[in-house]
C-alpha cells in the first residue's frame, strides 16, 4: 500500500494499515498470502559474507529534528544562524555537541555523526518515506522500510517477531511498511501508553488476557477463539488446518521471550529510571529488551520535532532531554551486556531544519543538509564523517544521501546494497538502488 502520513504541518493523513481481513475479501486466505510470501524469499540470492552486526535500533524524531542544534552547531555563525544553545565538549577531544545532550557527550567515544548527510525532499511525507525505505518515493512502487528488509533477509529467531515498531513512532507518517515485500514483513505494531511513566503493551504480540496456550493448541478451539474475540479486528479467513506459516506466528504467541521482552518489572528500578519514565525512555528500554530476544529490527519515535516556532523553549524543555537521556542509557546499557558490537544504534529524523531562523523564534523545512547520530556494529566509534559549510546550508564534504546510510546498516549485516528480492509479484529488484556504502565509517 503507498506511503502517506499525518504528520505535524502538512496536514495529510495516513491511512491504517489494512487489516489481514482484506486478504480474505480479495479471495486470499493469509497463508495462501504467507506461502506466496515465503516463496519469493526462498528465491532471495542470500550472501554468503559474514554479518558484523545482527540487528538495528531506530530512533525515529518524527517531525525532522533541528540537527544544527544538536549534533552540528555553527557558533560563529551570526546571531540569526547561530542560535540559543551553546557547544559543549564531549569524551573525544574535538568533537563538540549541543549543551542540551550531556549524557550523550560523555558517550560519543562510542558513537559516529554523520554531518554531511542531505536529500532533496523538504516535505513530512516524502521525506519520511526515503529516510525509511533508502529510496526517494514514486507513484508505480511502494518500497520495503529497512526493517521489512531485515524482517525478510535476516536469520529469524523463533518466538520473537523480527521487527517491531512501536506506535510513538508513527506521528510523523512512519509505520515500518513492508511495501512490495507483501504482508507478512509488516511490523509488529507495540502500543505505548501515553501516561507519564506508562510501559508499553502487548497488544497483537502476546496472547490477549483470559485466552490460554491450551487454547492456542487446540485447531478448533483457536479458530473458535478467533472469531469470537477478534472478529471487530480482523476478517480473514482462519482455515481449519495449520500449516507452517501459520504456525510461525503461532510459535511466537505462545512463547514467553516476548512477553518477558515487555515485563519491565524484571528490569531494576535504576535501570528503568536510567532511561526516563517517559513512554519514550521506557519503549526504548523495551526496545533493548526486544534486541536481547532475539528480535532484529525495532523501532522507537519521539515526534514534536516539527518546531517551526519556538523552536530552542522545545528543545531545551521538552525534546532534548528525554533524548538525551534514552539514548546515552541505550548506548551505554548495549555496552554493558556486550550487545553494541553485534547492534546498531540509529537515530535520525525525515530531514533537517533551516539554518536560518524564522520570526517565530523557529526553524523551517531544509533537507538540503541535516546530520544522524550512529553507534555499535563496526561503526568506527568517536568519529565524525563530513562537515558542512560556516552557516550549516549544505556540505562541504563528504556528502551522502538516505541510500548511502541505509546501504551503509544492511552492508554490516551482512548484505550487500545490489543483493536482489523478489516483490510479490515475482519482479527481482535490488534492496538499494542508488546507495553506496560509507567506507569512512566503518571500522
């Protein structure tokens, strides 16, 4: 289905993703779709390199982050470039941040910025979708979101979905589509609660309450349950026998690891306060949780980015600090369990903000230069790759594109930016069309 979105000020709304009941009402029962799915990847030309990382957490700013603010201040610029917040020094000598990420200086010795990083699509929608997929939107073909693609070429690990998205992450229009991959790719969707120091849920990943293993063993007893209890939900054909596509959903319903992944009561209380009670602290915490799973690709958002007024009161009082905070505990916590040098940490928004500010105390759309935050993997850590000019307007160099970044993640896991998968309808297509990978920061 195509990408669209509702996102912060352009004011179109992206449909929800249709149910698996459209499957049946097309005449296709979902492991008629399944095994249709699995066949196209059992085509898949799989790469025989070894991965150097296994897994991706994205942080998503929906909204587009004021990047010169945070990760690429311009001090000396003039008053209406510059801005309000100062540069602070950080545990790598020469690299400087914003002051409103001082848990984030303290680790940079584990981290890579990207400077230099630009597209030419100023607008919410669009731009979400090439930052998401690695490939500028056309009308003719919905591509696959890299988790899709992880979902798909990656190794699964039974009871764990591989790719989850957790819904704080769809303000800005992003939703973790499978695109041409088909359905069976689509994200896990986690619900977050929107109360302060509320824990994100289970909703369509563990078994509803009151329904039992027992009854998800038994054929009949689970069709039945199905229809009695999810029918508002989804319309699809349940067939009477499973077959092994089924049963890899199933396996992951029935397992514990993902409902343990949730429980942050197994989690101690400093931990948890680590990252922040805020639903975004305590999704991101999830989000690790997620990855030690087993679960390959997760992504969390924190929207509100689209700060075309008061653009320095949000940062400084709202934004940076939950940021700040999640991101140098996520980081530090990967480290501590052994986990950064097998997992990616992304953190990255739809495109920049003008350098200039606006009468609004504001900064507008500009995807013309912005910057992405890396860290774990073979990342080469402590390291910034390009720059931009004195006024933070375009880079000076090194300049890369969405493409090159995502061909740059599949690359360390292992997976060449030409390897080729078959859409739905038998069509080979390479995963990067345009991307080339950033040999500068990798190790």
């Amino acid at each position: 289905m195509p990408w669209s979105s509702l996102n912060d000020c352009e004011h179109f709304y992206r449909r929800d993703f249709l149910t698996l009941g459209a499957a049946g009402l097309l005449g296709l029962s979902l492991p008629a779709v399944l095994r249709h799915e699995a066949h196209a990847a059992a085509n898949d030309r799989v790469p025989a390199r070894r991965p150097r990382a296994q897994s991706v957490i994205l942080i998503w700013l929906g909204g587009a982050p004021a990047t010169i603010d945070m990760w690429d201040l311009k001090p000396d610029a003039p008053d209406g470039i510059r801005g309000d917040f100062n540069p602070i020094s950080t545990s790598v000598p020469g690299i400087q941040i914003g002051e409103h990420l001082p848990h984030v200086a303290r680790i940079m010795n584990r981290a890579t910025l990207v400077r230099s990083l630009q597209h030419g699509i100023p607008a919410h929608g669009p731009g979400t979708v090439y930052m998401a997929t690695g490939h500028p939107p056309v009308a003719a073909l919905d591509y696959p979101s890299l988790g899709a693609l992880a979902a798909r070429l990656l190794p699964a690990n039974p009871g764990v979905p591989p790719h989850v998205v957790f819904d704080n992450a769809r303000g800005s229009g992003f939703t973790g589509s499978a695109g041409f991959l088909g359905i069976a790719y689509n994200p896990f969707e986690a619900p977050t609660e929107s109360r302060r120091g509320g824990r994100p849920r289970l909703d369509g990943i563990a078994l509803p309450a009151g329904f039992t293993v027992d009854q998800l063993e038994s054929r009949r007893r689970l069709q039945d349950s199905f229809d009695a209890r999810f029918r508002a939900l989804d319309d699809a054909d349940i067939p009477a026998s499973l077959d092994r596509f089924q049963q890899q959903a199933l396996d992951i319903l029935r397992s514990d690891r993902t409902r343990r992944a949730f429980d942050l009561d197994q989690e101690f209380s400093s931990v948890r306060e680590t990252y922040g009670q805020s639903p975004f602290g305590q999704s991101v915490l999830t989000a690790r949780r997620l990855i030690e799973a087993g679960t390959r690709f997760v992504t969390v958002g924190l929207g509100g980015w689209d700060t075309h007024a008061n653009n320095f009161a949000i940062l400084r009082n709202q934004l940076l600090p939950q940021l700040d905070r999640a991101l140098a505990a996520l980081v530090t916590d990967l480290d501590a369990r052994r986990l950064l040098e097998t997992t990616i940490v992304y953190c990255v928004g739809e495109f920049g903000r003008t350098p200039r500010i606006n009468g609004a105390s504001g900064r507008d759309h500009w995807a013309r230069a912005m910057a992405a935050f890396f860290a774990g993997g073979p990342l080469r850590a402590g390291h910034v790759h390009g720059a931009t000019d004195a006024f933070g307007q375009v880079p000076e160099s090194a300049p890369c594109s969405p493409a090159d970044l995502s061909a740059t993640i599949f690359y360390a896991l292992g997976i060449e930016p030409s390897h080729e998968v078959l859409t739905t309808s038998g069509r080979r297509m390479p995963i990067f069309r345009e991307g080339n990978v950033i040999e500068g920061i990798l190790t």
